[in-house]
C-alpha cells in the first residue's frame, strides 16, 4: 500500500509540474516555484523536497530552461520586454528634443539680445515680439 501511495504522489506531481509548465494551474497560483508545485499536486512541501527529489529537480531544471516563465505566458513576456525597450527609446528620443529645443532657445534669446542691441530697442519698437508668458 506504500507503494501505490508513492505512486500516486508521484503521478500527482507529474500532472502538476505538466500543468504549471503549461501555464493551465487548477490549485495553485501559477508560479513556477516549489510551493506551488507542491500545491498544485496536492500534496505537503516536504512531501516534494524529501520523497521525490528526483521530481523537485526536473522541476527546477525544466523551469530553468524556461527561463522561469510558463510557456503560455513567455509571449506576454517577449511583448513586455519590446514594450519596455520602446519605451527607452522614446525616453531616450525625449532627452534629445529637449536638449535642442534647450539650444534653440538659447539661440534665439542671442539674436533677440543682439537685434534688440542694434536697433536701440529704447528708442525705436523692436519688430520682434515676446511670446506671452500664460496662456490665457
């Protein structure tokens, strides 16, 4: 009767890692640890990391080569990750702009200062005009 219940441990998890590996869990979160794998066999931790170690490690070098992440879920993954570096590059496209319209500006105050020097902006109306400060 030890046997068939070793067995029937064994093959619960099987089933388990087979169903978390999948990304299709039924008692547990999901997570690809050994908690959870535990929890999705039905059965006690120890049960898993004492009794069938063999079955831990195959876990634990399966959820290796999957980089962690189920494989119903590494396609969200690969569009997180290009999202992610889109979003630097535009982070990156942003730093840019403002450094030149930075310089831009800075241009513009000269030849404002340098036309304002010439023409005697005191005594005659510079035809140059300040762009209002609020908008209204």
């Amino acid at each position: 009767m030890m046997a068939i219940d070793r067995d029937a441990e064994r093959d619960a998890i099987t089933a388990a890692m087979q169903r978390l590996l999948h990304g299709r869990p039924t008692r547990s979160t999901g997570a690809l640890t050994t908690l959870q794998l535990a929890a999705e066999a039905g059965v006690k931790r120890w049960v898993l990391t004492h009794k069938h170690v063999d079955l831990k490690e195959e876990f634990t070098r399966r959820k290796t080569e999957a980089n962690g992440i189920p494989p119903a879920f590494q396609h969200l993954h690969a569009r997180a990750v290009d999202a992610e570096a889109a979003a630097q590059a535009l982070r990156e496209d942003n730093n840019r702009v403002r450094e030149r319209v930075g310089v831009y500006a800075q241009v513009i105050h000269e030849l404002r200062t340098e036309l304002d020097r010439r023409t005697g902006n005191s005594t005659q109306r510079s035809p140059v005009r300040s762009l209002p400060t609020s908008v209204t």
